[in-house]
C-alpha cells in the first residue's frame, strides 16, 4: 500500500472515530432536553425552572467556547476530545442524584463546560480527517444530531424503570468513548500536536470577519429555535395530545432523528447548489413548517415535527464548513463559534421563553420562535459563498 493509500486509509479511520466521539458527545446535550420531563414530574417545576437547566447546559459553554477555540488556534490539545467527553457525561450522570435545584442546576452547568471543551478541538481533527469534503464533514455533523437523537432513547427506558435518581449508568458511554478514542487515534493526536493542517491552495489568505459575524446571527437564530424546541417540544406535545411522558420523548426521538438525517442531505444539496443558497432555501421552509408545528392541531404534528427538524438541520454542517472557510487563520476560533457558542447561545434565550410560557402557554412561546427560521432566512441572503 502507498503512502498516500495509508494516509487515506487512516483518515477515514480516524472520521469515523471522531464521528463516533461526537455521538457520544451530543448524546448529553440531546440529554437534558430529555430529562426535563422526568425532572418537572418529580420535582413539580414551572416552566421557568424547566427551561433553567437548558440554561444550566448553555450558559458557562456559550462564555467558554470561544476561548477553548483561541486557545486551540495557538496550540493544539488533541487531550481535550477525551476529556471533555468525559466531563459532560459526568454531569449527566450527577444530575438526577439530587432533589435540589442548584444541585442538578450545577451538574447539568459542569456537562456544558464539557462540551465546550470538547467541540473546537474534535471540528479541527475533523477538518484534517474530512480532507476539506463537505460530505465528509456532514458524517462528522451527522454524529453530533444521531446523539442527540439517541439521547431520550437512553435516557426514558432508564428513568422510567428506576426513577430520576438513575441518571448515573449514563456516565458509561463517556468513559468508553473517551478511551477508545485516547487508543485509536494516538497517532493522529500526536501529529496534530506537532503541526497544523495543510490549507488548500484555494482557500482565503485573508480572514473574512464581516462574513463570519452574519454567519454567526444565522447560527444563533436557528440555535434559538432549536433550543426552544428542544426544551418544550416534548411537553407540547404531551399537552396537545394529551398524552404521557413517553409521547413526548417519542416526538424528540422524530426530531433529532429527522435532524441527523437532514444533515446528510445538507452535505449532498451543498456540493450541487452551493452552500449559502442551501441555507437559504432550508430556512425559508422552516418558517411554514414551524407555523404548522404550533398552530395544527392533531397527530398531524408530527409531519411537521419531521418538515421542522429537516429544514432547521440540513444547514448544520455547511455552518461549519463556511465559518471554518471564513477564517482559515484561525479554524479553531470559527470551530468553537459555529459548533460551540453560536450553537449553545440558544440556552440562553430558554428562560425567556420559559416565563413566557408560565405567562401566556406553550403554543405562544412556540409561535414567537417562528421568528427565528425567518430571521435565518434573511440574514443567510448577506451571506457570501466560497466554491472550492
């Protein structure tokens, strides 16, 4: 086998490690959206308290992110793939072994930082694994949303057999994930250690920092909305349907689930029609498809969960590429951005929504939300593209 045959061999290796790792990763964030029910019904929470600990998981990632990204575009530390990793599941598994707030507040406040520390750094070695390939990199994307999605699957079956204290077996995942990564890519971490990646030839000398800030209001408008959804879409639906803890788990299993697979697509519609006229289009649906979801009445709103979770997800791994494209000087700093703060910073807005909730009802809040799709939508027509 030639060099280059090995070198491509290891690389695709190395993806789907990574790929897997970030799986693993998201499955805690796509956790706290689906531990929420079972905390409000054990601990009688307002919708206030709720949304409280989406903010808990956003709220130290979003001011962390950044700087984990400074700090990577100085030198690299492969060490926090694993790390990270293994600090969000520990917090995951803190968070149901206690009746107080804070206490829970703080566990799912230590799984964000993990996941802060975990995002800059695994995007970068997935830049250099990915080869610069939009597909490759929406696979990479694709294992982010699949644990999302497979997050209320772990985490109903377990807590409705054995309660909300029976959140501590969901710390496993993250140390096996965390050591197997640590062994099969020693080699890679050690040359990511030693130099950073080759730029291709057709990328920008210069940073484009006017076209990242209207990428980031893109990414942040779209992170509210999912944020939103993610925090009461299961609770919505309980109430629409009138229907019990389970459906609701069901309905963000469909949404996550669509989701990964809308990332797929983002990959494939990019490499035709280019990346900035995809998140165009797919936002521009999303505006209708949110509508419906909040405003239809019936079983009928899971079509519209499906035409939701389509539209807010297949531009997700094109907001990576650009930003990473935007600011080829400094991958780590746009890596943190567009997977970590611009995509945490939606916590953030969740107490708002949540008061407004208390105040006026779910549905209110969720129509509010349909700004966000239509904000994305006008933003992303400012948005430059970059053919490779």
């Amino acid at each position: 086998m030639t060099v280059t045959a090995e070198a491509g061999v290891r690389s695709r290796r190395d993806l789907v490690v990574l790929t897997a790792g970030h799986l693993i990763d998201d499955l805690y964030q796509g956790a706290v959206p689906a531990l929420v029910p079972f905390f409000v019904a054990a601990h009688q929470w307002s919708y206030a308290e709720a949304s409280g600990i989406t903010l808990a998981a956003t709220l130290l990632s979003s001011v962390v992110q950044p700087v984990f990204g400074l700090l990577t575009d100085r030198r690299p530390m492969p060490w926090l793939v694993p790390v990270g990793m293994s600090v969000a599941g520990a917090g995951i598994g803190l968070s149901g072994l206690t009746s107080s707030y804070l206490m829970t507040w703080l566990a799912i406040a230590l799984s964000g930082l993990g996941v802060a520390a975990y995002h800059p750094e695994a995007a970068r070695l997935a830049r250099v694994a990915s080869r610069g390939s939009h597909t490759a990199m929406s696979w990479f994307s694709v294992g982010g949303s699949t644990g999302f999605a497979l997050a209320p699957v772990a985490v109903a079956p377990l807590l409705e057999t054995f309660g909300v204290t029976a959140t501590w077996p969901l710390l496993v995942p993250a140390l096996a994930g965390a050591a197997l990564t640590t062994v099969l890519l020693r080699s890679t971490l050690r040359a990511a250690r030693a130099a950073p990646p080759k730029r291709r030839a057709v990328e920008p000398v210069r940073d484009d920092w006017p076209a990242f800030a209207k990428l980031t209001v893109v990414i942040i408008a779209r992170s509210i909305a999912v944020f939103g959804l993610g925090t009461f879409l299961a609770l919505f639906v309980q109430q629409r349907l009138a229907a019990g803890v389970v459906t609701g788990e069901v309905a963000l299993v469909l949404f996550y689930g669509t989701g990964a697979v809308g990332i797929l697509f983002g990959g494939r519609f990019a490499g035709r029609w280019g990346r900035a006229a995809v998140l165009r289009v797919s936002y521009a649906l999303g505006v209708p498809a949110m509508a419906g979801l909040a405003l239809v009445p019936g079983p009928v709103i899971f079509g519209f969960i499906v035409a939701t979770a389509l539209a807010l997800f297949v531009p997700f791994s094109l907001h990576v590429t650009l930003g990473q494209d935007y600011l080829p000087n400094r991958v780590g700093t746009a890596s943190g951005v567009t997977l970590g703060l611009a995509v945490s910073v939606g916590g953030l807005a969740a107490p708002v929504l949540g008061g407004l909730a208390d105040a006026t009802g779910l549905r209110t809040a969720l129509v509010v939300l349909i700004a966000m799709p239509l904000l994305a939508a006008l933003m992303s027509l400012r948005i430059p593209d970059i053919d490779r």
